[in-house]
C-alpha cells in the first residue's frame, strides 16, 4: 500500500489563469504594477502571506488580503479554473489499487469541495484538509492520525513549500512542473522526484 498526499491547486487543478487573473486584481486594488506569468512562477511562494509581501505595501493586511483574493475568486468575471484530466484519471487508478490519498491545501473549501464533486472525485479521498496555509501541520496530521508508512508516503505539490514540508516530514517529495512554480525554481529545494508530466508522475506513484 501506498499514501499520497495531494496539493490541489496547480496539480489537480489547472488554476494558472485564473490565479494571474485574481493576483493582477489584488495588486491593482493596492496599486501595484501588474505581474506577467512567467514573473509570477518564478516568485511565487507558500504560505501565500510570504508572495504578497514582496510585492504589496508594508502596512496591507493580510486578513484583508485573503478576503478579497476569496471575493473575486467566487466573481463572474473570474476565469474558471478546470482540472488536469490526466491527473484526476491518475488518482482514481491509485484508488483503483487501494492507495490511501489525501488532500492538503491552501484553497478554501467553499471552492475545493464543490470541485471535487464536479471532478467526480467524491469518496476517493480519505482525507481532505482545506484553507492551509502552511501545510507542514496537517501534512503531519494526516500522518499521525492515520499511522502512515513514513517510507511508503509522497507530497506531491507544485510549489517548493511542498518540498520543504516532505524533507521535514521524513516522507518522498514529488513536484509538478504545470502548475505555479517554474521547473528550475522547483529544482533548486531537490525535490525527490520531479514530474514534467503526467506520465512521469504516474511512473513515480504507481
């Protein structure tokens, strides 16, 4: 048996557009410059308080940062984000073969949840933790509370905050390179495994 741990946004879900969409907007609510993409996969951190303070003023609020990054995430005019195909047939294979899966991820539930029913991903995940920021605790939680094979365990993320919590973890770290970090940033944590597609991925878990 294996476990797999799953980030959402930027493995799952394909949320590129739609993060530049909703990241232009807070900035120009703050009056700063807009980013392109590429600036944005080479700076973009976890916890997200740690990207937003490079770039807004020093006296934001980040209570009111996240608000408003919730609002427009749920306005009209938002890109709506789809999923990776490839990696929602990935995951129901590795239920298929009775892998333990779960979710950690910074996204609110008020969006996750309603994706995973459309992504007919109901009752595939024995554990899903939204709204973290800083995923070292619940990655750790899922472990602790489902006694899991420290050996037997991947993170896969898209970020190197993920990275940094599987080294921390004792458990392999895989990262994604089609979501919101650039693949030389992603290797510069040294990451267990990188996956440039899902193909690779599907190798590496399965």
């Amino acid at each position: 048996m294996k476990n797999i741990i799953f980030d959402w946004s930027g493995v799952v879900r394909d949320t590129l557009t739609n993060q530049m969409w909703i990241v232009n907007h807070i900035f120009k609510k703050y009056g700063v410059a807009e980013i392109s993409t590429e600036e944005f996969r080479e700076n973009w951190k976890q916890p997200p308080a740690l990207f937003y303070q490079k770039y807004l003023p020093e006296n934001y609020n980040e209570t009111e940062r996240s608000k408003l990054f919730q609002e427009l995430q749920l306005d009209k005019d938002c890109p709506k984000a789809t999923s990776f195909p490839e990696v929602v047939k990935l995951i129901r294979k590795c239920k298929e073969r009775g892998y333990f899966l779960a979710v950690v991820s910074s996204d609110f539930p008020e969006t996750l949840l309603p994706e995973v029913k459309e992504y007919k991903l109901e009752n595939i995940f024995n554990e899903i933790i939204t709204d973290a920021n800083d995923k070292l605790e619940s990655v750790q939680k899922v472990i602790r509370e489902n006694n899991l094979n420290l050996g037997d365990t991947f993170f896969v993320g898209d970020s190197n905050h993920e990275t940094d919590v599987a080294k921390k973890t004792g458990i392999k770290s895989i990262a994604v390179t089609w979501g919101f970090t650039s693949a030389q940033k992603l290797k510069t944590r040294n990451p267990d495994y990188i996956a440039h597609s899902v193909q690779e991925l599907e190798s590496f878990i399965l």
